[in-house]
C-alpha cells in the first residue's frame, strides 16, 4: 500500500472536515508519523471489509500494534480517525492526478491512461475504505460530490490539454465518461475478482481511446449518458 505523504493526513477539505468537530492531532516525531501510518493502515483495512459500528478503536490498536493511549492521543475519536482516512484517500487520489495533469504534455494518451488507471489501482484500499466511510456519514453526499467534483477538474484538464478544440461543455461530459469508466473498472475487484484484470486493461484501451479522441479535436459521442451514471459513484 502507497506511503502517507507526511504532513498531509490533516489537510481536509472543507467539506470533509464536517465528519468529526473532533480533529486528529498532528506527530512532531518521525516515530509519530510511523504510528499514525500504521494506524490508518489498519483503519483502511477494517472499514473496507466491515461495518463502520462493528468496527473499534481498541481493535484498531490491537491490530496495529499501537497502545491504546497513543491511539487515543492522535485520534481522539472514531470519527476523527474516519476523517482522517477521508482526507488521506481524497489527498493521494488529487495529488496523484495532479502529477499527470503537470506532465500530460510530455505524455501520449496510452502513457496518461496507464497513469490513471494505475493510480486507482494503487488506491483501490483507500478506495473502498472511503466508500464505506462515506455512506454512514451525515454528510456523505457533499463528500462525495466535493471527490467527484476534483476529480472531474482534473480530468477535464487533461482532455484539454492537446486538444485543438476550443474548451466547450463536451469536454466535461467526456471527462465524466472516463470517470465512470475508472469507476466501473475498480468495482469488479470487489463483484468479479476473477474478471477484474481482463476488465482493467480492456478499460486502460478505451480510456485510451477517448483521451486520443479529444486530442484529435473529435467529438466523443455518448459522452453524455456516462456524465449522469457516474454521479451515483466517486
């Protein structure tokens, strides 16, 4: 599993920092930043496979090693623990998206569909740990549009990037398509792992496609039908 950036677990949105009015304290100590990655980790493990009640803190601490005062120092809560792994998911996932937008010039379409389709991947723990989070908060649905909402900025700026269209609405419905796309491929790990690989790479292909259409300056037809199924998702 990809590495805490430091410093970063804290930086929520505005939207997430709504989870818990309990924040989670920030280590000074490497040793610090260490424990609360184990945490987290954990964390991220035991609300991706269980129900968010069914899951507690002194399980947290036993599975990751962690005396149950030094949990308790950096996550006084279980809600401030859920924030927490929120802003790292919604953290690595825009980082890691900014950096193909930064370097999408040097890149071709195969390059930038390689890139995002294996950043989902290495997300995919994260991913389905702030699903979870997600559905059983008050505020689910501005979290998850705030995600979607980034994550469309982002797409859209990478189908622009070459494309010798001027800017037009199209683009972002074309965005949202392979939005639903990175979307649909992640959800086969969970509902057929046996077809998730065969899926993943016939996605990476038309992803692919589309980017290289939109550099092209062609229209992407049916563009628009993808734009409102992937609302029900991130």
């Amino acid at each position: 599993m990809r590495g805490m950036p430091r410093k970063t677990y804290l930086r929520m949105s505005s939207q997430m920092s709504m989870v818990s009015s309990i924040k989670a304290v920030l280590p000074k100590r490497r040793r610090g930043f260490d424990r609360v990655e184990a945490i987290l980790n954990t964390g991220i493990t035991l609300f991706a496979e269980r129900d968010y009640a069914t899951v507690t803190m002194t399980e947290i601490a036993a599975r990751s090693a962690t005396a149950i005062g030094s949990l308790y120092r950096f996550f006084p809560t279980k809600e401030a623990l859920a924030a927490a792994i929120l802003d790292r998911y919604g953290t690595l996932l825009i980082g890691a998206l900014d950096q193909v937008v930064a370097g999408v010039e040097g890149m071709t379409a195969a390059q930038v569909a390689d890139a995002v389709v294996s950043l989902m991947r290495d997300l995919k723990h994260e991913r389905a740990a702030a699903l979870a989070l997600i559905g059983v908060q008050k505020n689910g649905s501005a979290i998850r549009l705030a995600l979607q909402t980034d994550m469309i900025a982002r797409l859209t700026a990478i189908l622009k990037a070459r494309s010798p269209a001027p800017a037009s609405t199209s683009m972002e419905a074309q965005a949202w398509l392979l939005l639903y796309t990175l979307k649909a491929i992640r959800s086969l790990d969970q509902d057929r792992p046996d077809l998730a690989a065969e899926v993943e790479a016939d996605g990476r292909r038309l992803i692919e496609f589309y980017i290289g259409r939109a550099w092209s300056g062609q229209s992407q037809s049916g563009a628009e039908d993808g734009q409102a199924a992937v609302r029900s998702g991130l």
